[in-house]
C-alpha cells in the first residue's frame, strides 16, 4: 500500500482579501509559490506556505516514491495559506506542490518541490514497538496513546498508524515520560485537534503539536473531551465516608464527579454519581471493587457528550451501567445495563464494560466481561428510549479475554473499529491485542495488532480520515 498523510483538519491560516473593484479585465498571469519549513519535534511532518497573486484555495498535493498521489483538505479562499502536511512515512522522499483552485473553478499549480522525511524518534525505535501484519490495506489512520507495561521504555503519547501498521505519527513529551499514568487516552476531535488526558487534567492540541488549551484539575482519571463551548468535559475521584446502618462499620467509598472546565480553568459544572446513586449496590462481582483503603464503587472510565440532545453518557464500569445525565439540568435519566431502567430484547447485556458511545439510534460498547473464560465483545444496541428496551443489534467477539480497556466506534462507512487492547496477563503468543476493522455483517475488513512482545497496552483508539484522493481533474492539472 502506497504511503498516507494527514491533513491538518483544524483552521489553517489563510489571509482572505477582498478583490478590489475593477472595470479592466483581470490579469491571467496567476502565480503560485510553495515553501516548506521543518516542524519542531515532529520529523513526519513539513509544514507549507503558499503565495498567490490572486485568491483562491489551496491544497497541497503529496506524491510518495511510488507515484501515488493524496492532498491536503482546501482551505478558505485566501492570497496567503499555511497548511500543515502531517502522517508521512520516515525516511521517505516526496514530492510536494500547492494545488490553487480560483473562484471560476480554474486549477493552477505551483513547481514541485522535494522533501524528505527523517527518521523515528528513539523512543520508538527503542521500545521495541511491534504492529503485526493488517489482513487487508486500509484507508485512515489510526490514533492511539501507547501505555508502557512493566516498566518498559516510555513512547510517545500519541501514535498514529496507516493500514500497513507504518508509523506515520506521533505526539512526544519527554517531560511527559516520568509520569506513572497507565490509563493513556487520546481522542481524535472533530474539529481536527487532538485531545489527550494528563495525569493532572487535558490538553488539546493541534497536528502539529502545538498546545490550543490545556485544564489542570487534579484527579482527572480515564477520560476527557473538548466540548463545543471549548469547555473539557472530564472524569475526577470521588471519595465519601459512609457507614452501613446495620453494622455500624464506616468505609471509604469512591465514586465518581464529572465535571465541565472553562478555558480559563474554571469548573463551571459538575454531576456527582454520590448523589444520584445507592452506595449499596456494589454491583456483581465485589472482588473487583475491594481495593487498599477504599471500595471502588463506581469506577467510571468513559465519557461521550451527545451535542444534539445536550446529554452525557458515563461508563460506570463496576456498576456495569451507562448513565445518561441530563446536562442542562443534571437530571439522572436512565440506566443500561444488567439491574438498570432498560429491558433487553435481544441478545445480552454487558458486564465491566469500556468504551461506550453515543451513535445514530442507540450506543456502543466493549464488553470485556467478568472472567478469563470469557471471550470480550464490541457490541451495538438499538435504544428506544420511549420504551425503555435494548436490543443487541451487532456484536463482534474478539476471541480472547480482554480483561481491561478497550473501544468501540462506529466509523463514518457503517463499519466499526474496535480496539482490543489489553488482555489476560497469562495470555500466550497468539493473542491478538490491537486494532480491528469490522462490517456490519461481522467480516474483518482489516487488522492490526501488537506482538506479544510489544511492552505496551492500549486503551482506546480512533480512526481519522484526514485523507483524500486527488479528482481526476486535479490529477490533469499540468
């Protein structure tokens, strides 16, 4: 498979012009100009700029060593364009060159230009980061934040893989790399920036790394999102002193707060599951809740805003529920899942679950189950919440145990992703840790997945499509 790039799908930088008034005819001398600069810390990257002497938008046009060619999104009409060419192969020569398409829908085109990529940072290389061979090429990208596992060397926050499993991103922070934080997870926003939770609170940032917003709240834990507001949506610890009634005995229980944070690192909302919720379900397996010094009651790890109906949805792993809280008023609207306000119609619920979503009509989730005899699921349920049922109306078993982590998204071409990224601590060579792409009818489109001695687990994964092929008309431009 040829080589990808990302496109910057964030604003790019474009100085619009209003075309002045002229009864002469316009000049059709049209020129178009493209440099390229080295990106900071980012050596898969180049970062353009383009000159015109008449407005219109651009693209940039990407020809890898073996003739294929991809672009750049267009921008805003503009005399002045920079634009970030991001997701390319290390140590690879392109050819680049600023695709400019004026308001009669005329093509022009600048010179080609060569560049050539360098190669991985070392803390790649070194980690011996290993993704097994895909059983089909794939279109997209693949974002993940890699946790380093028992003591093996720190990775990139950030990486981002091609159908052929080549690395064609990353996001490094050394100063990141002392931070003990297991639980990496990194969203991919719709926006075109790139989210990443922190120890102590979220930061977003854009392709080229650099930072756009960063929240500090201490004990910030699983996930986080960036709003539409530019608010963060995340997860933070909860504890309560609480006494059971018939014994007498006092215990720490830990729960769960979500809270919205301002740019200017307010907390400007926040929902508490101890005060919507009975500290004496301990859910169905209470050798998983009793940890040192506390129960761990709810253990939420997932978050989805749902902008349409102002709603959120949690994962409260070690309830086994997705609650769905009412933003505008703080409202508990229901409860998914086994004991909850739904009834199944078909198939089964889920238990210990991660990453749930809010899709068209219903949700998704990966089940990773209660035991090693069982075999993790990604799972679709139809919701009709007039009615209060559910019915499973896709389900794909990933053959193995996932104990931890793990995700599910349903992707724009009704496929699904899912990210199997952990398993059983004695699982052997064959286990199969990593990224899938699924249809609707259950056949694997396409997979990758780490080998068994890749020191490292996933806890969610997104795939982007900042890629596009050129049109056939772009493809004539001389």
């Amino acid at each position: 498979m040829a080589s990808l790039f990302l496109i910057a799908a964030c604003p790019v930088e474009a100085d619009v012009q209003q075309r002045p008034v002229d009864s002469a005819e316009p000049s059709r001398d049209f020129a178009v100009s493209l440099s390229l600069a080295e990106v900071d810390g980012l050596t898969l990257a180049a970062l353009s700029s383009v000159e015109l002497n008449f407005e219109a938008e651009v693209a940039i046009q990407v020809v890898d060593p073996s003739g294929t060619s991809r672009r750049t999104a267009y921008t805003a009409a503009g005399r002045r364009h920079s634009i970030p060419v991001v997701g390319l192969r290390a140590d690879t020569a392109y050819q680049l060159r600023a695709l400019a398409r004026d308001g009669d829908g005329a093509y022009h085109a600048s010179e080609w230009t060569g560049w050539s990529t360098g190669a991985l940072p070392d803390a790649l290389l070194d980690a011996d980061f290993a993704i097994g061979t895909a059983s089909e090429s794939d279109e997209g990208v693949t974002l993940f934040a890699p946790s380093p596992l028992y003591g093996s060397p720190q990775l990139p926050y950030v990486v981002g893989i091609d159908g052929e499993g080549e690395v064609v991103y990353y996001y490094d922070d050394p100063e990141l790399y002392d931070v003990d934080e297991t639980n990496r997870q990194v969203r991919a926003q719709d926006d075109g920036m790139i989210g990443l939770l922190l120890p102590e609170g979220f930061r977003a940032f854009d392709v080229l790394g650099r930072t756009r917003l960063a929240v500090s709240k201490p004990d910030v834990h699983h996930d986080a999102l960036l709003m539409p507001s530019g608010n963060v949506l995340a997860l933070a610890y909860d504890d309560h002193e609480v006494t059971d009634e018939l014994t007498g005995e006092t215990s720490i229980v830990r729960g769960d707060v979500v809270v919205e944070i301002s740019p200017e690192n307010e907390t400007v909302w926040s929902w508490a599951a101890y005060d919507h919720l009975d500290t004496d379900r301990m859910g169905e397996y209470t050798e998983d809740f009793e940890t040192a010094g506390f129960l761990d009651w709810t253990h939420a790890n997932a978050l989805d805003y749902d902008p349409d109906t102002d709603r959120i949805m949690i994962s409260l792993r070690n309830q086994s529920w997705l609650a769905m809280v009412d933003h505008a008023t703080g409202e508990l609207l229901s409860r998914m899942g086994p004991g909850g306000d739904y009834a199944l119609q078909g198939g089964d619920w889920f238990h210990l679950q991660h990453g749930a979503s809010v899709v068209d009509g219903g949700v998704t989730v990966f089940d990773n189950g209660y035991d090693d005899a069982y075999h993790s699921r990604a799972i679709h349920y139809l919701v009709d919440e007039r009615g209060l049922t559910a019915t499973e109306a896709w389900v794909y078993d990933v053959g193995f145990y996932a104990r931890t982590m793990g995700d599910v998204d349903l992707l724009p071409d009704g496929s699904y992703l899912v990210t199997a990224g952990a398993s059983d601590p004695a699982a052997t060579a064959d286990d199969r840790r990593g990224f899938y792409r699924i249809g609707p009818d259950g056949a694997t489109l396409w997979s990758a997945w780490l080998t068994h001695s890749s020191m490292f687990e996933v806890f969610r994964a997104d795939r982007t499509y900042w890629l596009f092929e050129l049109d056939e008309i772009e493809a004539a431009v001389p």
